[in-house]
C-alpha cells in the first residue's frame, strides 16, 4: 500500500511530536517532515511535495503555497472555532478546517477523507457552515428515498460521528457504513458528508 506523505506545521514541538506518534500508527499515513512556521513549511513543501500538509494557519501561508503551485491538501489544525477564522480559511481554498481538540480517531478519519479530496471538518464547526451556506444547502429532497438505516446514517453524520463510531451505534461493519453513506448521499443529491450533516442540521432532523 502506497502510503500518503504528510508535512506538519506547528510552532508547538510537543504538538507535533504528538500528531507525528498518532499518525505513525495507521499503515496508509506517515509523516515526512515537519515545519516550525509558515515561511518553513513553504520552503518544506515545494521540495519534498506533500500530498497533505497538516497545521497550517494564516492566509498569506496559503497564498504563498497557491502561488508557489504546491498541489499538496491544506487542511488547518488551529484552536479557534471563531467563524470568521473558519470561513476565511475555507475562502481561501484551504481543504479542512479542525479544531485542536479534537479526538484521535475523528483527526485520523478527517485526514482520510480530505486525502480523497473531500472537504473536512471539526464535528463543532457544522452549525459555522450551515449558517455561512445557507443559500447553497437549501435543497429539498425527499427523505422518502432514505431506508431507516440510511436516514439513521444521516443523523448520526449530521451528530459528528465518524464512521467507526456510526459502526457500533447501530452494530455494523464500517464498510457497511461507507455503502449507507455513498447511497445516502447519492439520493439526497449531495457532494460529501460535510454538506450531508449541513443539510441535516437545516432541515432539522439531526436528532
């Protein structure tokens, strides 16, 4: 299995030592640098060619990197969940956004999913968008088409639970779960998970 190359971003040395540990765990994922600030990471990134790097924050570090035509997924790793912060990252063509709370195992399954080129982000940060995008969510399909597993797929998505978590709330296989989610999306006329738990949250059955 080719494994994706990460280069992490963080002027905290104990943060990244942190993340690099996590990350080392999963056999898809590794770590193959890490950057103390912006003006590192950039420099990092157009030799070694990321296909994500992980903990960026400030615009001019994405401009920079847009500019410098480095191809590799951005997705921010930041403590503030202030909605400013959020959608000016997303703004400018960041592909995540997540908060440095955030658990383990919803950290790994984000990295994932932004790796596929799905936006990502913190399970808190949905209500931010949903009121952001408000005009470009406001589809109306029809829930008829959901089987009760699909519709329980939804609310648990809209509710911030990854796939594993899904997995054993309703005791079945994650690949099980991957199937809902794909049919699910698929019927209701969606992009991504992300804009599935928006959509929930809108129409109110995120409960």
């Amino acid at each position: 299995m080719k494994k994706a190359n990460i280069l992490l971003v963080d002027d905290h040395p104990m943060l990244r030592k942190g993340l690099a540990q996590l990350i080392s765990l999963e056999d898809n994922l590794a770590v193959i640098g890490e950057a103390n600030s912006g003006e590192e990471a950039i420099a990092l990134a157009i030799k070694i060619q990321p296909d994500l790097m992980k903990g960026l924050s400030g615009i001019d570090t994405l401009n920079a990197l847009k500019r410098a035509e480095v191809s590799s997924k951005v997705v921010i790793f930041s403590v503030s969940d202030s909605e400013t912060d959020v959608l000016q990252a997303l703004k400018f063509n960041a592909d995540g956004y997540l908060l440095k709370d955030s658990e383990p195992e919803e950290l790994i399954e984000k990295i994932n999913l932004a790796l596929t080129g799905e936006l990502v982000i913190s399970s808190p940060l949905t209500q931010i968008l949903a009121r952001s995008l408000r005009p470009a969510v406001q589809k109306k399909p029809s829930l008829e088409r959901l089987t009760i597993r699909e519709l329980q797929n939804l609310k648990l998505i809209a509710g911030g639970k990854t796939n594993k978590e899904i997995a054993k709330k309703l005791a079945i296989t994650e690949a099980t779960v991957k199937v809902h989610v794909k049919n699910l999306l698929k019927k209701l006329g969606l992009k991504s998970r992300v804009e599935a738990a928006i959509w929930a949250v809108e129409n109110n059955i995120s409960h």
